[in-house]
C-alpha cells in the first residue's frame, strides 16, 4: 500500500484502520511525503522527497516497469489509449535523474517501482497535500496511470483512491438550477485568489466589476486563504459591505457587517455524500435549532422572499431539498431514496470493489488515457509531465539564496484545518503554532527548540515555536496550521507566508509551493 502525500492518522482516519489491518496481514507500507508525519512514522518505509517533485518521481516509477517489463500488456492494449507516447515521456526520467530532482536516492525510486510492481495487489492512497504546487495536476495524473501500467485495477484491492466524492450521484441540476440563469454566465471568483479579487486587480476579478458585498458562509477566508495579508486588505475595505453566516466569531466574522447565527449540524437536516466512503448519510438533526440560529438554506430562503424572487424552487423545504439531491435514474442509485434514506440514516451507492477492471473510465474514450483528449483540446500538454514549483532551489535559485527552505503547512493533528482551533481543550493539546526543522537546518540558525521564531518572506511574516526534530527533511520546514490569526502568537497564521498562484491544472492553491527563512525572534 502506498500512501502518497497522505497524513491518513489526522485527515483519514478509517482508512489508515484498514492500512493497519492490511499491515498486520502482511502488507508493505510505503509513506512518501516531504515530512515524517504520524503516518510515516508507523509505515515500513518512507520516502522523504522535496515538495512539488511528487509527478518526478512517479515518472521514475514508470520508467522502471517498462525498462524492467513489469507491464500487464493485455490492460495495456485493451483498456487504455497513448502507451506509446507516455513510455517515450516516461524514458527521459531515469532513477538519477529522478534522485536529483526529489531529493532523494535512486535505489529508492528502483525499489520503489519494484515493490510496486511485485508486491500484488498494489494500492495507492493519494491525497490533496501533494496536489497543493504547481504541478499538482500533473502529479495526480502521473500517479493514475501507474495502476493501467501494472493492470493495478484488476483486483478488488488493487488501483488508485484519491476521493470517492464522484461516486454519489447527486443530482447537481436540480439543486443548482442552471435553468433559471436564462442563458447568462454567472461570473466566478477563485476562492484562492479571494485576496487579490477584494483588493481590485482586474486578473482575479475576472473580467468584472470590482466586489462590493460579499456573503461568507462554510468557510474563513481570512484564515485559509492563502497570502492572508492581502485577504485581509480587502476584508478591512470600508466600503465592502460583509455578511457571514457563523457558528463562532471566526477570523472572518470579525471583519463582518453582520453577523447571522447559523445552525451546527446537530441542529438542521441534510444530506451527505463523502470523500472517503460510497455511502450517502441522512443528516437528521439531533435538537431544534437554539437561540435565533437558522439554517444556510433557510437564510437564502428569506433572503430571496425579501428580494422578489417568487419561483417555487425558493420555497423548497429542506427536506424537499435533500429528496431533490439525489439522482434516483443513475445506475449508482439502485435502491437509494430519500425516504428509506431518512429513515435508515445510510444507504450504500452500488459500486463494485474493481470499478476499472474492464475500462469504462469517465474518459472521452472510456480507457485509461495516458494521452488525454480533452488536454489537447484545450492546447496542453496530453501527457503526465513534472512540472517544477513556482519556488524552490531549482526553479528560482536567486529567491532560494534568500530564502532557502521549502515550508509545508499540513493540519495539525487536533484541529480539522481552522475548524475547531477556537476550542481550547484541543488548543490545550496542540501546544502553541509550532514550525518543525531539521537539526541541520535550526543550527545554522542558532534555533533551538521552545523558541520564538519568525519565519519570514517577501509577503509578510509568522511568529511561532520552534520544534527541531529529524521529522523535518533538511531544506524543508513544516508549519502546522491552520491557527486562527487572532489566537497565534502575533496575529497572523502560516498563510501570511503563501501565495496566491495557481496549479497548473484545475487552478487550485499553492499552499506547500512556498520558499521562506527562519531567524529567532
């Protein structure tokens, strides 16, 4: 089982119950993350590569099966398109160059490809750390064509899982009712660029007018958002008109208008689909909503009655909703239906254990394409490539003199990325914002563990402790977030420090894409 750019303990936690189950049944764990985090510390191995190098290595993967013949050729012909242009893009990303390029040694990518080959069924678990760079699109597609390479996807326990959040088939029309648009474009706002669209540049706005009033809910933008410096420029803007639908007063409420008491999930009706299960889940409230709190849904439902809307689908009850959401003529919806679903609590989307292993992949072409059609229609690249990281040693050598460490900043273990941080029996558990840095690292800057250090670039700086420990690969700091700024050290987070370009595919955050230094404080 390999676990790629996943910490399972902290953000999967029923998943790693089964890794630990396969572990003691004699499966080999592989952990491959930049930081020696919970996870990789209880898997047989770990492969402690730079940040945003992930599609290098499994490249070097590929270029081992094929030199070495670890290829189901049947998968291969029947079930995927473009073999032979990945295996001549794969051929020019040998083991030493690979090792060059990670940081890592080459006979760790040739075992790794030969355990990955020959210790059958091979799982890969990936998650979104190693999406969070540049080339993160890019990495996930280089990882997907390794389990088409080896036929992975024949066995029930063989492939690939990043989210199972596809699966469910949730009836998006019906809820989002593109209808009543009447042939209009709504304008879209990348949340990851959230600062630099409230701050006016016409790039992030996307072709529109300057935003003049903003309606927050499920979310703390002034916190997540990354280069939170200028998120909160533009939050602090006195002529934005800011509403938020809260539970608590978060980062973000405190620059709001309004706040409006929103309902917790034990208090309002739902349902759920999930990254991680096939299972849709009834959301049925435990009490009724206390003091003036309301629902999300509830809230748009007066807001559209105060502004005129008299379509009827503004009326629809929650539980009209939630009966809506489901797409009862999909395949995957056998049996599933509200009210058994309301009644039961959960109902199982059928899905079989090996959903690849005769194709039928959500592919123009129903295979496995290592040369993707829809890629060259859009003028890019077909093909799984690295792509190097907007900042690092290699990409930007005349940065990295200045600020030579690459940070990471994955969740802290008792927090669910911001959510929570504002209950203080877990802050009690967390400790204080910690960076960990390699030995190595910390001594060339007179940092030992306890202190108070800044950690600093061009876009701001963080204060927080210091924690020196081998968990952290030389080169390479991890600042565990997400702290809310106000309960930091000097009122900002981690996110002071990131910035605000986009992957290259899917135009995602750049979280771990991120150079930086550290000097005590």
């Amino acid at each position: 089982i390999v676990i790629w750019g996943s910490n399972s303990i902290t953000s999967n936690l029923h998943f790693w119950t089964y890794a630990q189950r396969a572990k003691r049944n004699g499966a080999k764990l592989v952990c491959i993350d930049p930081w020696r985090s919970d996870t990789a510390s209880k898997c047989h191995e770990h492969i402690a590569l730079l940040p945003g190098t992930d599609a290098a290595l499994a490249l070097g993967v590929m270029h081992e099966l094929i030199v070495q013949g670890w290829l189901d050729h049947d998968y291969i012909a029947r079930y995927t398109v473009g073999y032979s242009a990945l295996e001549a893009r794969a051929l020019q990303y040998p083991p030493e160059r690979v090792a060059a390029l990670c940081g890592i040694p080459a006979q760790q990518v040739r075992d790794l490809a030969r355990d990955y080959a020959t210790l059958t069924p091979a799982a890969i678990r990936m998650n979104y750390g190693l999406q969070r760079v540049r080339g993160g699109g890019n990495a996930v597609r280089a990882i997907a064509c390794l389990p088409a390479l080896t036929g992975a996807w024949r066995h029930a326990a063989g492939g690939v899982l990043l989210s199972t959040s596809g699966v469910h088939p949730v009836a998006s029309a019906a809820l989002q009712r593109p209808d009543l648009l009447a042939g209009r474009t709504p304008r879209t706002i990348n949340m990851s660029t959230i600062g630099a669209a409230l701050c006016g540049e016409p790039d992030a706005l996307a072709g529109g007018p300057p935003i003049e009033a903003l309606v927050v809910y499920n979310s703390n933008p002034v916190a997540v958002a990354p280069q939170s410096r200028q998120v909160v420029q533009g939050f602090a803007r006195d002529d934005l008109f800011t509403v938020v639908l809260e539970h608590f007063l978060t980062d973000t409420a405190d620059h709001a208008d309004y706040v409006l008491p929103a309902t917790t999930q034990l208090e309002h009706l739902d349902v759920h689909s999930a990254y991680g299960h096939v299972y849709f889940v009834a959301n049925n409230p435990a009490i009724a909503p206390l003091g003036q709190a309301k629902p999300n849904t509830q809230i748009f439902r007066e807001l559209a009655a105060r502004m005129g809307y008299t379509e009827p689908c503004f009326a629809d009850s929650d539980e009209q909703l939630a009966a809506q959401a489901i797409d009862s003529t999909h395949p995957r919806a056998a049996g599933i239906s509200w009210a058994t679903l309301r009644t039961q609590g959960w109902q199982r989307c059928a899905v079989p254990d090996a959903p690849f292993a005769q194709g039928g992949f959500a592919t123009p072409s129903g295979k496995c394409e290592f040369a993707s059609s829809l890629l060259a229609q859009q003028g890019l690249d077909p093909l799984p490539d690295f792509v190097p990281p907007y900042e690092s040693v290699h990409s930007t050598p005349e940065l990295a003199q200045r600020y030579p460490l690459a940070m990471i900043s994955p969740p802290a273990r008792n927090f669910l990325n911001s959510s929570f941080v504002n209950v203080k029996s877990l802050r009690d558990m967390e400790g204080e914002p910690l960076l960990q840095l390699h030995p190595r690292d910390a001594l060339a800057r007179g940092v030992k563990t306890g202190e108070v250090v800044r950690v600093f670039n061009d876009r701001g700086e963080y204060f927080c402790k210091a924690d020196v420990t081998d968990r952290a690969r030389p080169g390479v700091v991890v600042g565990l977030g997400i702290w809310w700024r106000k309960l930091g050290l000097a009122g900002t987070n981690v996110n002071e420090l990131t910035h605000q370009r986009l992957t290259d595919l899917g135009r995602a955050p750049c979280f771990y894409d991120c150079l930086v230094d550290v000097a005590r404080a």
